[in-house]
C-alpha cells in the first residue's frame, strides 16, 4: 500500500480497502434494477462502528500504523455489518437515501433505512405502499 503523501488518510478508508475484495456486490440496484453506477450501502456507518469499536477497546487508530495494526481484528467482530447488512443501490438512490438519513446515519435508523428501501422499491415495481412497510426476511434474522 502507498504511504500517504501530505495528507492523513482517514482510517475507516484502510479498512474499507481491505474489506472490499470480499464484497459482494449485487449486479443490479435493489429498487429500480438499474445496472448501471452501482454501490453498496451499509446500513450501519462503518465510520461510527470502527470509532465506537477503537474507543470502547481503547485503541488508537489516529495513525495508519495504529488502524492497520487492528484493522483485520475490526473487520472479523463486524462481518455482519460489513458484508450481510448491505444492499446494492444505484447511485441515484444511495445519494437519495444519504439526503435523508445523512452521509453517516445514526445507528438506530438500520430498520428505518431497510423500511425506505423496501418502500422506493415497491413504488418502483408499482406496488401499493402503505406507511407500516415491513424490512422483510433480510432483516428478520438480523435485528
């Protein structure tokens, strides 16, 4: 990996570099089926899970040693959030989620997440939507 030049480089992004070989990214958005500029959303922050985690574990990751040395340790306490809580979007709906519950949602919106995805899709496919909307089994198993 190449050291960083001039600017510090943030530590969520050391270990998304290496979580990344292992995602599975689906080959279509979950709400619309567009194939096209497709990304992965995380229903939780991985950015608040890895600053909760180090704080909590009293490790400092404020340096690219420091999160590298404890990086892979973060990456298997969190394979379920890394890689079983996500859904593949389009770029369109990512951003549009992100509009509404922020670029690092607070933990407590994963079901509120879930619910509003579910919804864009079923308007999509051209579903009646009703406000009790349910995450389906996706989220049944885990939360």
């Amino acid at each position: 990996m190449a050291k960083n030049t001039g600017n510090k480089r943030i530590p969520v992004k050391h270990v998304r570099d290496k979580a990344k070989a292992a995602y599975e990214k689906q080959d279509h958005c979950y709400v619309c089926s567009s194939c096209d500029d497709l990304e992965l959303h995380h229903f939780h922050s991985i950015t608040i899970l890895l600053e909760t985690w180090a704080r909590v574990k009293q490790y400092d990751i404020s340096t690219d040693d420091g999160i590298l040395a404890v990086r892979d340790e973060f990456i298997a306490e969190h394979r379920t959030e890394l890689y079983d809580l996500v859904r593949t979007l389009c770029n369109k709906h990512h951003v549009n989620l992100h509009k509404i519950f922020g670029k690092a949602p607070n933990p407590n919106s994963v079901e509120r997440q879930a619910r509003w995805i579910d919804i864009q899709r079923d308007k999509h496919q051209g579903k009646e939507v009703t406000t009790k909307a349910t995450t389906g089994s996706f989220f049944s198993s885990f939360i």
